[in-house]
C-alpha cells in the first residue's frame, strides 16, 4: 500500500490536472484584433501550459488604418460579436477554457443604462435658518439633480433633535423658464423659533460612466443595488453575446471589483428600508450626514445594512443566477462593494481575490485576498481564484520571474488556488518590441524578454494548485468581522468595505496571528450562524464594539458546545439599529457577561502579545515554524486520510528551519513542486502525536508534504556535502548579442548593459565557455555525485546548456545547479543563454513613440486628441524614463564556478 501510495502521489507531481492550470487575463484593444493574430497568441499560451483565457476588451490604443488591416470594433457590433466567438471556437479547439468580462472596461455598465437605472448620487445640501420666519428658497443653477430628500430640524450643540423633523420634501416644486422646467425651489415654509437647518438630499445629475470603454461601450454604470438594473445589462451587454457564442460555450462570466466612485444611494432605498427595517429612512436621512441625537451610529447601521443586503441579493446573486441561465459559472471580485463582503464574494461560483503592488512578500492580504478565501471556505467553493501581479512592479518591465513565483506564493499562503495572470496584451506581430503593454500588467506575453522561460512556472502553478485543490483546507481558528461597526461608524458614502476592515483590523494583528501558526477564516454573521457546520474551535472577536443580537445567541451556543472566544479589549456591548436598541443592547451585554463568568469569553489586554499568549494557551497551531515565520508560511489541506501541507520560504536567503506538525504520526513524502522532484530533509523525528522535521528551504523555495497511512517511510536524507572549489570559471568567455550583431571575448564578466552599444538592448545574450575536467577531478566528482554550477549574479533569467544538452532553467536564486550527468572527462561546452529585462528598452530615449496628427486625421476617431491622451497615459513610456535613470545590469556578472 506505500509504494502504491508513493507512486499515486509522484504521479500527481509529474501529471497534475489540467483544470487545474492558471488562466491569463487578456486584453484587447478596441476590439481591433485580427483572427491569425489571435490563433498566434493563443498558441503560445497553450504552450506556455496555460489552462484558459479571461478576455476582456477595452478601450482603443490605434486609430483604424485600412493599409495596415486595423479596424476598432463597436461595442456588440456583428464584428465584435463573430471575434469573440471566433476566439472562444480556437481556444475550445486547444482544451483551454474560455472566460469572458461583460461590458466594456468596467464597472458594469453601457450606452443601454438609462438614468433611472444607473448608480445614484447623493450628496447634502444644507441651509441654516433661526426661527421664527417664513422661507422661500430658489435652488436654481445651485443644485442639479433630484431632492431624494428634504426634511427640517431643531439644531441644539450641533446635533438635529429627533422629535423637530418635519419631511418637507413635498415643498421642493420644479421652477419653470418660458414653461420648461429649468430650476427647482423651496415653497414657503414656516420654520419655528430657534436654531433649524433645512437639509436637501440631491440625487446628483452627474453619475459615473464606464471608465476607458471601446467605441460604443460608454455609457452609465448601473445601479448595483437594483435587479432590475443588472437584468438590463445582462440583458443588453450578455444575452447578445451567448446567442453568437453559444450556451454552455463560455466557461464563466466574470465580474471585475467594484470600482465604483460616489454610487451611495438607490431609488428603491424607502420601500427597501421600510420593509426590512420597520420603520421610515426619510425623516431621519440626516442622520447619514450629521448627526441626530441619540441614533445617528443606529440609522447609519441600518441604511448601510438595508443598501448591503440590496447589493449581494440584487447584483451578486441575481448575476450568478443568470450565468447557470446561460450554461456558465460566475467569477467574481467583491472588493470594492459596501455589502457583506463574504456573502458578497460567496454569491460567486469562483470567488476571486486580487494581489496588488508588490506583495511578493509573506503577508496577509485581508483587502484583496484573506476575505475573498475566508468567503471561499465558508461558502464551500471547490475553486478561489486571484487576479495575480496587478502592479507587482511599478515602473512596468522591471518585474522578474522570481517577483512572480514569489508573489504567487504570497497567494497560495492566504488561501488561494486557481492563478489567473494579469497578464497578456494582444499586440500584433509587427509592433515594436513592447507590444501594445496594459498600464498595470505584469507583462506575461510573448513581448517579454523571459516569456520563453515562464513554462517552467506555469507548470509550478498547475502543481500547487493541483493539491491545493484536493480536500479542503484545514481552519481551526475563525476571526470575526466587524462589519455592523463600519456600517454604524460611516456616513453617507460608497463604502470599501474590504479596506475599511483592513484598517480597523490591521494588517499588523492579522499578519502576527498567521505567523505564529494559527491560519484562520475570517467569519461573518452568516458563519456564526451555522457555526456547527464548520471545524473552528476558537472565534476570535477584534475591534468590534457592535453586534446583532442574533449573532450573540450563536456565540452563546458555540461557546456552551465547548469552544472558546477570546476578546481583544473589551467585549461588545452595544446592539445594531434603531428599534429595539436598549432593551437588545442590555441582552447583549447580559450575555456577555455571562460568558466571561462562565470562562467561555477571555478578555485581551487590547494588545496583539496578550491575544497571541491566549490563543496558544488554548489552541495548538497546526504548524509550527521554529526559526523563520516571518518568511516561511503553510496552507493545511485534508483530503480524506491524506494531509497536504504547502509551506513556502518567500525571502532571498536559504534558511535552516524546523517544523512541527501537529497532530501528524504518519509517514510523509516532501518535493519542490518547481523542480517536480522529491526535497531530501536533514532529520525527522516523532514527538508524542506530533512530526518534526529539520531541513533546508533555499531561496524562494517550495516544498509539498504529502501525509498518509499509507506512505512508506522512505524519505531520504538530504546529503551534506562539504564543497571544494574546483574549477573557477569567472573568465575567459565568448558572448554575443543582438542575434550575433554584437561580439565580445570577456577576460573579465561584467553587464553587457556596460556596452554602449548594448546599453539599452533588451533580448538574449549566449555566453559560450570550454571547460576541460581533469581525470583527477572527474573522479572525485564520481564519488560526491556532485559537480554543482553557481552564479554570483544573473539578469535575469538562463537557460543552461551542457554540451549540447539543456540542464536546466534559472528563473529564481539561488542560481545553482548539478549538471553532472551533462559532463563528461576532458572538455566540455558550457552555454548560458540570459534573457534581461525590458526595461532597459523602454527607457531608451530613441524608442518610437508617435502621435496621431491633430486634430483630425481621415480614418477612425478623425479627431485625435483623446485617442493621443489614452496613449500617452497608457501605453507610452515617460513614467519608465522618469523612474528609471540608467539601464538595469545584464547578463552575467561576478564569480562562477564549479563545487563539488
């Protein structure tokens, strides 16, 4: 059974799933693509190992140039429509998966949204009257929109008094000119004695639209709040697209984030409130603004509660509902939205998270990624995706294989199991060296100086992901969400929830609670209501000073079963919304206190040392790393008797470490899933139920622990070996660049950017040595097994080649490699093939960049100028030039050498 055992699990190693690959975003251009160009690039994803393609098509880059075979597309135009299908037929072919995001650019939105049905504004304005008088107000060329509200009140220390109000909305009467209404105005109105303000909620006129569509794509986004305005769309901007394509044709649709700016209100927000609420939103709308004494934290809970359920019911599910209609799985990305963000990324078939900026780094992502996870376990979705290298860089063409492999580590270490790059540009074949490049792109394409070597890590991420999504992921430890906080504590605005709980939280407290071993879930209300369906044994509850009533009677019950909740600071003790406040705030805290009594509730001095001595007094972590948790994390999968351990040391330096894993007496089998080989330790032992283990993680290494009953104990012991230099190769080498246009005999490496005709060469350089091994030397390197080739330096990426025989690839430090079975006694070839960055070209002062001529040329858009201000935001290279002085070193540079 152990070999069986070992030989299923090497299997998985060499041959994982194809469904588990990694996708790429890939974006057109105005939609002016050509169908060879399109088959052209889709092969060479194909054979970089990638599973399926996100297409999403956004605003134009070229005007329409006949000559040139170039034409943009209008938006579900019968051109656009065919070069979807088209692509989706050609990908099919290839048994990659096809994605698609609605609409043009994002947010979701389009030329069919009337006004009625787009994202609502609101913004306050407000007039101070003393009393007692008659008033009269004229609010023409002052305000444009709508009065969604008007109401009058007392003011007394700055606050309205609640039992003042009077709705006057009835009083705001259109003003006419020449009998077209022009204007609005206050009719007469009798204010009492004292201090009032009289405050006007103006459903503003100007509302967003589409950021940066192709032509025929703009418009107004949509209200997300409304069902009837996501119908509208999917109606518009998708049923079109699934009767060209095909049902069931298109894997899912996907949803990018949220990015909607000032979208704070909806029309339907009074029935709405009404119903669910039980009480009337408009005599209290100040409350969203101002403050109304008593119950402005409690009206705010309770409009932003009402607005949060509207957009998960109205938007979030109805579009994963339409998807299934369609044949298709829903993706999506939550973040951005003022809803229940886990029920917001649970609505999704795929709930997708973000990494953005440079997070090749080990920490915990709460805004983009932890919560998008944490929705994925709760909700019980198979898949979590990640829109990976979002700006991993910045200036763009600096980003490195090892920034990419890292930065995916990054991502599997907060949860995540499905890749999707960002990504791949449509560039046409005769475009200069960079392509047509996407502003906050890692560049992962064909342009790219590495693109040749980037197989390699596809195949490492359809390794990962391949066990990653095998059982599910061990969660003993649940951090609760203060979202009924953030909705009683914000006034009227587009709330990002994501980030206001990564303030309120901090990534400082989340990132100690990780590192110490405890990997959580976050929870909502929702979870702990169904806290018996899930395994978590402690609820840990940080900065939160509200709670629903509701949720209080769950903890009560999840601590009687026997579990554990540990406060940070003080416990909640106040009740969320208006009706009823008192008498459940004094339940509440009944109960509370209750607990504590009962030593079900600990309370934290409000620290993170007092709440980590708590949690490892009442909780073992499931992994611990004894020397090196700030660099080195773990994901736990259990997959029926089968644990699978991911663990990653995200850092430049080889780290010693030794690693507990609890609760684990059966024997294991450890491989770098990079490498596709099992990883020899230094030592293993038991310690009652528990496994230790000492070895060595080089850098940016990876390794899998696979635990079974089954396994047969036979993992190999990592040899010491005591190297003596033996060939310095550091001189003496031919190299060639710019496909043989330039040679150079170096005495002496050094960077090739150093020539000045190399200076801003961007491409491969072949360095070529002949290295002869003495009999001697042969022999000894026999014995040790050994003869271990190492840089001191490399820009950026190699191919090693051996005699003719490809040895290996460096993507990543350390750049190292036995190439033993490849030599030979006597002499030998030594190739290395370097590819450097990108950089360095698009810096390159002499790097065309041409303008359109203005204002108008004879093709499409004939008037250039904002067509030249896209370009020059996007496309064109002066943040490179600014942020990047002199070119990056290249090539080969430092020691090199053989040890045995």
């Amino acid at each position: 059974m152990g070999l069986k055992k070992r030989a299923q699990v090497e299997h998985q190693i060499l041959h994982p799933r194809e469904d588990t690959r990694g996708y790429t975003r890939w974006w057109w251009y105005g939609c002016a693509v050509k169908k060879d160009e399109l088959i052209r690039e889709l092969d060479f994803m194909k054979d970089a190992r990638m599973g399926g393609v996100e297409l999403q098509i956004l605003y134009p880059v070229t005007a329409d140039d006949k000559d040139n075979g170039l034409k943009n597309c209008t938006y579900l135009s019968p051109e656009f429509l065919e070069l979807i299908k088209f692509a989706c037929e050609e990908a099919n072919k290839r048994n990659m998966k096809f994605d698609l995001t609605l609409g043009s650019s994002w947010p979701f939105g389009g030329p069919f949204v009337p006004v009625e049905l787009s994202g609502p504004t609101v913004i306050p304005y407000t007039i101070d009257v003393k009393g007692p008088c008659e008033l009269t107000y004229d609010f023409t060329t002052r305000l444009y929109g709508e009065a969604a509200a008007c109401i009058m009140g007392r003011m007394e220390d700055s606050q309205m008094v609640p039992e003042s109000i009077v709705d006057i909305t009835d009083k705001i009467m259109d003003k006419p000119l020449f009998e077209w209404p022009w204007g609005k105005q206050l009719e007469k109105v009798t204010v009492p004695e004292g201090n009032y303000k009289i405050v006007v909620m103006v459903s503003s006129d100007k509302r967003q639209t589409v950021l940066k569509p192709l032509p025929g794509g703009d418009g107004l986004i949509i209200d997300h709040n409304r069902k009837d305005s996501a119908r509208l769309f999917f109606e518009h901007g998708g049923d079109p697209i699934v009767n060209a394509v095909g049902k069931g044709k298109i894997q899912s649709f996907f949803c990018d984030s949220i990015e909607v700016f000032g979208h704070n209100w909806t029309d339907i927000i009074y029935d709405e409130f009404r119903k669910r609420r039980g009480y009337e939103l408009r005599p209290l709308v100040y409350a969203l603004w101002g403050e109304v004494q008593g119950m402005t934290d409690l009206v705010r809970y309770d409009f932003q509660k009402t607005m949060a359920e509207l957009t998960v019911e109205n938007f979030f599910r109805e579009m994963t509902k339409w998807c299934h209609e369609k044949g298709a799985l829903s993706r999506i990305q939550a973040h951005g939205s003022w809803g229940d963000i886990l029920q917001a990324y649970g609505a999704a078939d795929i709930p997708e998270g973000e990494t953005f900026s440079a997070f090749d780094r080990y920490e915990v992502n709460t805004v983009h990624r932890k919560l998008a996870s944490s929705a994925g376990h709760v909700y019980g979705k198979k898949i979590i995706s990640n829109e990976s290298f979002t700006w991993l860089r910045f200036p763009r063409f600096v980003v490195t294989l090892e920034n990419i492999k890292a930065a995916a580590d990054s991502i599997f270490l907060d949860g995540m199991n499905q890749i999707v790059n960002h990504g791949y540009s449509y560039s046409p074949e005769n475009e200069n060296e960079l392509g047509w490049p996407f502003y906050a792109s890692s560049q992962i394409n064909h342009t790219n100086t590495w693109w040749k070597y980037y197989k390699p890590l596809s195949v490492y991420f359809n390794r990962v992901c391949d066990f990653l999504r095998r059982g599910k992921t061990k969660v003993k430890l649940a951090v609760y969400l203060p979202q009924s906080d953030i909705w009683a504590e914000n006034p009227l605005s587009d709330i990002h929830m994501c980030m206001k709980l990564e303030e309120r939280i901090t990534t400082r407290t989340a990132d100690r609670i990780h590192k110490e071993g405890f990997w959580f879930d976050y929870v909502n209300d929702d979870a702990v209501e169904r806290w018996m369906d899930y395994n978590y044994e402690i609820l840990v509850l940080l900065e939160c000073e509200r709670m629903p009533l509701q949720t209080v009677y769950k903890l009560q019950e999840f601590a009687d079963s026997g579990k554990k909740i540990i406060c940070k600071g003080p416990a909640p003790a106040r009740s969320c919304g208006l009706l009823s406040y008192q008498e459940n705030t004094g339940k509440i805290q009944h109960i509370m206190e209750e607990m504590q009594e009962a030593g079900q509730l600990i309370i934290t001095e409000k620290n993170d040392d007092d709440l980590i001595t708590e949690l490892t007094r009442n909780l073992v972590p499931d992994v611990k790393v004894y020397y090196n948790k700030e660099e080195i994390g773990y994901v736990h999968q259990e997959d029926g008797d089968t644990d699978i351990y991911f663990l990653s040391n995200i850092s430049a330096g080889n780290k010693q470490e030794k690693i507990r894993f609890s609760d684990q007496k059966n024997n294991f089998y450890v491989f770098d899933p990079l490498a596709g080989q099992e990883k020899g330790i230094r030592s293993k032992q038991k310690d009652g139920a528990d496994t230790i283990v000492e070895l060595e993680f080089e850098a940016f290494q990876s390794l899998i622990f696979v635990f079974s009953v089954e396994m047969e104990d036979e993992t190999p012991v990592q040899k010491e070996h005591k190297k003596e230099f033996s060939l310095d190769l550091s001189e003496d080498w031919k190299f060639s660049a710019d496909s043989g246009c330039f040679t150079k005999h170096y005495d002496e490496l050094e960077s090739w950017a150093n020539e000045e005709s190399l200076r801003y060469y961007s491409g491969e350089g072949i360095y070529c040595k002949e290295v002869s091994i003495e009999k001697e030397k042969w022999n000894r390197m026999q014995e040790t097994g050994m003869a271990e080739l190492q840089f001191e330096h490399i820009g950026e990426t190699a191919g090693i080649f051996v005699n003719g025989q490809e040895a290996g690839t460096f993507i990543k430090r350390p750049y190292k490699i036995n190439i033993l079975k490849y030599l030979k006694e006597g002499s030998n070839t030594l190739e290395v093939r370097v590819s450097n960055l990108l950089i360095n070209r698009a810096i390159d002062p002499k790097y065309p960049e041409t303008d359109y001529p203005e204002p108008v040329i004879s093709e499409w858009p004939y008037s250039t100028a904002a067509l030249n201000r896209c370009r020059r935001e996007r496309v064109y290279n002066w943040r490179e030039r600014e942020m990047i002085a002199e070119p990056l070193p290249s090539g080969i540079w430092g020691k090199v050498g053989i040890y045995w």
